[in-house]
C-alpha cells in the first residue's frame, strides 16, 4: 500500500515497524513472564503461559503489529491455500522450507489465530543470549542439551539421556497448546549452498530427517498433526529479504496441508536401528520431492505473473 514511496524510505518504514513490534512484544512478554515467576499456583502459572504469554503476546500483539506492517508495506495478501482443519486450542508440529530470514514473521503472520503460537526446539548455547534468551525461557521453548557425537560414541547411554532431557522440558506442553517449527534444513537455502552440499533437490537443500525424528519421539503423542508448509518469494533481484523490506512480496506464495502424525514412524531409533532410519528417510524425501515440484510450479507462474 506505501510501495509508491521511494525504496529507502519503504525499507527503513518496515524495519521501524518490525522492530517496534518486536519490542513492544518483548516489553508484554517480559512483564508476563515477571507475574508468571511469581505466581505460586501451577493453574495459575499454565494459565499466563496460554492465555497472556501464548494468546496476547505470541498470537495477539506481535501477531497484530506484524500484519499491520505487512498491510501497509505490501497490501492484502492474496496467494495463500491451506488444506486440512486447523485448531489453535490443538499442538501441531509445522515442517518448512526455509529462505529467509522473514520466514519467521511471516509464519506467524500467516498461521496466527488459526494455530497456537510457534516454538523451537533450541540449542542449550542460545539460552545465555541476551534477549534471546530471556524470551525463549518465558515462553517455556524447550532447550536442548545434546552430546557431541564422540561423546555419545563412547557411551551411547548419553543418546537417550538427552531425548528424556527433551521429553521433561516438552511435559509442560500438556497443559498449553503450542506449535513447534522445525525447518528441515537447518539453514536458508540458496543456490550456493545446494551446490556446494550436493543438494539432488533443485529448490531445496537436503533435509536433516534426524532431527524431525527427534521431534516426534519428543512429543508424537501431543501432536494433532503435522503442517507441511512451503513458502515461494516472489523472485526479485534484491532477494527474499531485500523485496520483503521493500514492499514486494504481496504475491509470495504460501501452501501448507494438514498431515496425519505417521504413528509407525514415532519412538523409533533413528541412529542405531537402519531399517527404522531408512523407512524414515523415505518417508521425509517423499515430503521434499514434492516439495521440491510445488516450488518449481510456483515459481513458474510467478514468472508467467509478471
């Protein structure tokens, strides 16, 4: 809607208002978090968590202000099909692709309200990060401590001690809804990186299909399903990240259906078991091949669109 105005100034108005509503969530969240720490009762704890923490930070005021920016800068979106039922009041574990550092925002644009508010599974290291950190523990995400592989190798034990580790952290999940995201590739994709990591995929990088099994044995029985989500920017010579400051990503594609959890494929060992890992290696590269041919697709008639 502000796309007429010069690019610079376009860019500079959508970092303000980004970083304004990253900061006034911040500002809720931390208050939040304050009466959350000194509320003696466990309800009334899971209470601030669902309601205050989840609903009217996550999914309200950060929610609102993002889709208020994206209105101004970009306009009414207009290219999004979600298939399946979703829930916010159900926990959902959300598979995508991943390209940009507005992948984030925008997943929570787009999923807010119809979804619980999203989580990560995240490295024990990000918890002494300043801001970071002190967000990711008011809003209970889960850290993880894993063991390095030599340090597993010579006692395999440790394996299953940092699962259970994940499992407690994940048990206050029962009582609040939650969506946890898991970006398959573990880093955004560029064409440079596909090559240089042999990517067979020609949109895609290779998915780390440990990690999503990780997930699942974590919290398989908590999820109602799984949103197979793909995002398809608009192509642009500025990037996914440079268009999207500027105002030029009101097109950007968005498909996501709703998956049944593969019952078959929870509490598996996916590093010691191989026939347990290859079924589920199959299982994840069907998910990519044919996420790999919608994106082809999309970005096609993105091109024809123009």
């Amino acid at each position: 809607m502000l796309r007429w105005l010069p690019a610079l100034l376009v860019i500079a108005l959508s970092f303000a208002l980004l970083l304004i509503a990253l900061l006034i969530s911040f500002a809720l969240l931390m208050l939040g978090a304050l009466v959350k720490f000194l509320t003696p009762s466990a309800r009334g704890r899971t209470w601030l968590a669902r309601n205050w923490l989840g609903a009217f930070v996550g999914n309200g005021s950060w929610w609102g202000l993002n889709r208020l920016t994206y209105l101004l800068m970009h306009g009414p979106r207009r290219n999004i099909v979600i298939e399946g039922e979703l829930d916010p009041d159900k926990t959902w574990l959300l598979v995508c692709n991943h390209q940009s550092y507005a992948d984030i925002p925008l997943l929570v644009d787009i999923f807010g309200r119809r979804i619980p508010f999203t989580r990560f599974f995240l490295k024990q290291e990000l918890l002494w990060m300043p801001v970071i950190g002190m967000a990711c523990m008011a809003l209970d995400m889960p850290f993880v401590k894993r063991h390095s592989k030599a340090a597993i190798a010579a006692n395999p034990a440790l394996r299953q001690q940092d699962l259970e580790v994940t499992r407690k952290a994940c048990e206050k999940y029962r009582q609040i809804p939650v969506t946890m995201v898991n970006f398959l590739e573990g880093t955004r994709f560029t064409p440079a990186k596909r090559d240089a990591k042999g990517s067979p995929y020609r949109n895609l990088l290779r998915p780390k299909a440990a990690g999503l099994s990780f997930a699942l044995n974590a919290m398989g029985d908590q999820f109602a399903g799984i949103v197979d989500v793909t995002l398809c920017y608009v192509p642009s010579r500025y990037g996914t990240l440079g268009s999207f400051l500027r105002g030029q990503q009101r097109d950007i594609a968005v498909r996501a259906r709703v998956l049944p959890v593969p019952t078959d494929l929870v509490g598996g060992d996916y590093q010691d078991d191989p026939e347990f890992r290859e079924r589920f290696q199959n299982w994840v590269n069907a998910l990519w091949e044919r996420k790999d041919e919608e994106l082809s697709r999309l970005k096609a008639e993105a091109l024809q669109g123009r």
